[in-house]
C-alpha cells in the first residue's frame, strides 16, 4: 500500500488529465502552478485553442512550425489526443472562472 506506481496514482483523474500526466507533458509545460517553465502554461494553450486544434498540433508540432521544441505524439491516438485537448481547454475555462 506504501508504493504506489504512476497508474494508481493517477487512477482518480479524468482520462485527459491522465494522459497529460503519463506523458509528461508537465515536464515543459504547466498546470494550476507546478510543472515545467520551458513552455506556456497549458491554461494559456486552452484559452486560445480548441481540443480539436490540439488533438491535430499533437501529432505532428513540426508540421505548425519548423524547428519546434514541442515533440510529437503520434503513438497516441486522435481520440486520446482530442481527450487532451478537451482537458487543456477545461483547465483554462476552470481557471478563467476563479
Ligand atoms: C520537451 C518539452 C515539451 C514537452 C514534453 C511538451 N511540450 Fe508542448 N510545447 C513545448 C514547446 C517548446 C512549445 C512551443 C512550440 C512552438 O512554438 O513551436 C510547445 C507547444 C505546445 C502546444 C501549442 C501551443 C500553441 O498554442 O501554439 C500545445 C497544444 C502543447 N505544447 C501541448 C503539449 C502536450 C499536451 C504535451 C504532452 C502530451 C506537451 N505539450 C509536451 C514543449 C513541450
């Protein structure tokens, strides 16, 4: 019970936000205060952006700009990727509100 691995503890989240974490996104970006600073925050990508968007910029970042420092996803599939999207959007409606 003391160990928990990555899975069970992200057990409790929606699917978006668990692909978010498991695929380390937060290691560039942030969310709600912590993770990386080489990138916006992902409020800031969902105000401005649709999931749709998204779901396309995940598969291939190089395809929206050359040289990006965003890698690919193409190992996930659209709907897990648009499940992202629908997360990042959320999170930047959930914190316009407050
Ligand atoms: C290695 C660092 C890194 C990781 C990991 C990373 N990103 Fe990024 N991301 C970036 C950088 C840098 C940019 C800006 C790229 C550019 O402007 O060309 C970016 C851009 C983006 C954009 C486009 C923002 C816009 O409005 O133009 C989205 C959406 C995005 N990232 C989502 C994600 C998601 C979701 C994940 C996890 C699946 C992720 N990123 C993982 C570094 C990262």
């Amino acid at each position: 019970m003391l160990s928990r691995s990555p899975g069970q503890a992200h057990a409790s989240l929606s699917p978006g936000a668990a692909l978010v974490n498991q695929e380390g996104c937060l290691a560039c970006h942030s969310l709600r205060g912590s993770g990386g600073t080489a990138a916006s925050r992902l409020e800031y990508i969902g105000s401005h952006r649709d999931a749709g968007w998204i779901a396309d910029y995940l598969e291939n970042p190089a395809a929206f700009a050359q040289d990006t420092g965003m890698p690919a996803y193409p190992h996930l599939q659209k709907d897990q990727r648009i499940l992202m999207g629908d997360f990042i959007v959320a999170a930047a409606a959930t914190s316009r509100a407050r």
